[in-house]
C-alpha cells in the first residue's frame, strides 16, 4: 500500500545538506561538524538515520582530537543503544580515522604534529618536580575522596583543609605546604559547620600554627550549570592565595540530568574541566563523593559512577573504618601518587583522625 503523504516525515535539514554536498565537502563537513548531540545520540538514535549519525559522530570524535579507543568505547556505546550492528559501526569508525583531525590539510597536521621524543632527548630535558600540596597524599590536579557514608571522610576533608592553610602537619604526619583554601561545604547548616571546624580546631596546636591564614568556608554554591565552574574561576582570580579547592559533596553541583545517555560520558564531561582548571592553575581540587553498596575486591570499583569517576582524577582517597570500631585506614592511589595504604585513629569528639605508626598488621 503506498503511504499518505501525512504519513511521510520531513527530511531533517542536516540530511539535505549532505545529499546536496559533493565527496570533497562532505569530508570537510565530517571532520568540522558540531552539530550533533552527543547525550542524544549514546541513547539511541532511531531507524533509518543510524547509518550517517554514527557514522558523522565518529568524525566529530575525530575532529575533537579524540583516541581510536575512546571513539571505540562511545560509538560502540551509540551503536548498541541504537540497536545497530557492530561490525557496522567499526567500519564507520575506520572511515572517519581516513580523515585528518579537524578537517586539516596535511601540511596543518605537520605543523601541529606531536613532539616525539628521542628517549635520551627526554631523559635529559629539565622539568620541574611534582609540586605537592601535601607531600604523598595530594599533589597538584583534581582529586576524589570517596567513601561509604558517615564513617568520617568529611571530618578527614576538614583536617586537611585546616592543616593546609595553618601549615601544620595532615593527620600529625604528612608535611604540607601552606596556601590558601576554598571549602565549599553543602553538607551541613551554620551550627553544624561551626561545631564542626571547633572540633578539627582542638586536633591542631594553636600555639605552634596560630589559627588558618586563607581558608574559605561557604555554605552555598550554584551547581556546575547554573554558573558553578565560573565561579570558582572567579574566586580564583580574586583569591590568587588559594591553592586547594574543596568540595563536600561533589553530587550538590551535579548538574540536573536533563537527557539520558552514556553515563561515562556524561561524568567525564563533568569532570574534565575540573582537571583542568587545576592543571592550568597548579593548585588542587579534591571533590567528596560516595561509595556504592555493592561489595568488590577492588576497592576502585566501590566508587560511585562509571569509570570516569576513577579514570579522570590524579589521585583518589578511600577513608575506611568498620562501624562503632577507633581503627580505620586510607587507601591511596592514582597516576600521580605511590599507591599506599594509611593505619588511622578515629576520635569523634577529638577533631577525627590522626595517622598511626608502628602498628602490627590488622584485619580492618
């Protein structure tokens, strides 16, 4: 039966535009495109356009600059939300990587080639040290602190954030090197926060570090799309002195989910700017979050949220203690720090934990 013509849907623009584009132009049009919704896409695109959108995401994803594997991972992703074939999609990802990055000539790329290293060449060049903020545990970059919930990690943020802007020793052991800090504490209400900072306060000595030079406490904050990032950027700019930026909770600046989609996407994309406003900056981010209550070997894998989650960070702490127990322990790990495990106190009442030495093997 031939269909009505109320039955026919309109043609989308962006399909006309590439029929009426000659071979040559629609390489370029590939390689330049950003057009596309990348949340829309990872949640399926309908029958009968899934051939040309993968296949014009895989060359945006080109054009971005993006690994062969990270375009694998998200047009594979798209390709099995849009319940179109694999092998397909593989080829649509090898017919972008025939284009140039961008949509540049050859003698662009050659210009704006990657330095390759002869081994000796690198060896010799001289680079500044890591610079640490507090020595083993946090280095500049972005960092996750995460954990089950109410075993004390905030208390752990807290001491941390004290000792950086007094100067004194992080958990008694680890040295650091003062700056100013922003803590921007979503958690609690004034009382609390105050009750709170006099507990950390009686953990430190007075007399020796004086009280914190530079350390910034708020109790609100916009989330990261209502203007949060530009904020923060603003602050920074005002507050050339802060050299770590805190947040407790990361989930009060999500921003609201507005599409469904990849979720590692979607954290990436979240995170990433955090990144990389501490690496332009060289100072510290480290962001508070949760564990889920599924049970892993690994202890990466207990962090809330996709891969991004401990993919993306530089370093990430995992506070542990068994309920109603005094003896915990924080894991540490990540690219930029030795992986290491902490023995730890806890006292409530006292300003929380300090570090243990000398203590015999434990199950905990």
């Amino acid at each position: 039966m031939k269909p009505s013509n109320g039955n026919i849907a309109d043609v989308p623009d962006w399909i006309e535009e590439f029929a009426g584009k000659d071979h040559e132009e629609r390489e370029g049009l590939y390689a330049r495109d950003d057009s596309l919704d990348p949340d829309e896409i990872l949640a399926g695109v309908p029958e009968g356009c899934r051939d040309v959108t993968l296949f014009r995401y895989a060359c945006r994803l080109r054009g971005e600059g993006r690994s062969r594997q990270e375009a694998n991972t998200l047009v594979l992703a798209a390709a099995k939300a849009s319940k179109f074939p694999t092998k397909e999609a593989i080829r649509k990802i090898e017919q972008a990587w025939k284009y140039p990055p961008g949509g540049m000539s050859p003698e662009e790329i050659q210009q704006k080639s990657i330095k390759i290293w002869e081994w000796n060449d690198l060896m010799a060049q001289d680079v500044p040290k890591p610079y640490w903020l507090v020595e083993d545990l946090l280095p500049e970059g972005f960092g996750v602190c995460s954990s089950a919930p109410k075993i004390g990690k905030s208390f752990l943020m807290r001491q941390v954030a004290y000792a950086i802007a007094t100067g004194a020793p992080v958990l008694g052991q680890f040295e650091v090197n003062q700056g100013g800090v922003l803590y921007i504490d979503l958690e609690e209400n004034l009382t609390f926060a105050q009750e709170g900072w006099s507990a950390i306060q009686r953990k430190f000595d007075t007399d020796k570090y004086g009280l914190p030079k530079d350390l910034h406490v708020t109790l609100d904050w916009p989330t990261f799309d209502n203007g949060g990032l530009e904020e923060i950027e603003k602050f920074l700019d005002i507050n050339p002195g802060v050299r770590c930026v805190m947040i407790d909770v990361l989930s009060n600046l999500w921003p609201e989910a507005k599409r469904l989609g990849n979720i590692y996407h979607q954290e990436y994309k979240i995170l990433k700017p955090l990144k990389d406003m501490a690496e332009d900056r060289h100072i510290s981010f480290l962001v508070l979050h949760h564990d889920h209550k599924s049970e892993s070997k690994d202890p990466l894998k207990k962090v809330s949220g996709s891969q991004a989650m401990t993919g993306v960070p530089d370093v990430i702490w995992q506070p542990f203690r068994k309920r109603g127990e005094s003896v915990g322990r924080l894991d540490v790990n990540g690219r930029s720090v030795r992986e290491h495990r902490v023995p730890l106190a806890w006292d409530n009442w006292n300003g929380g934990w300090v570090a243990m030495s000398n203590v015999e093997e434990m199950d905990y």
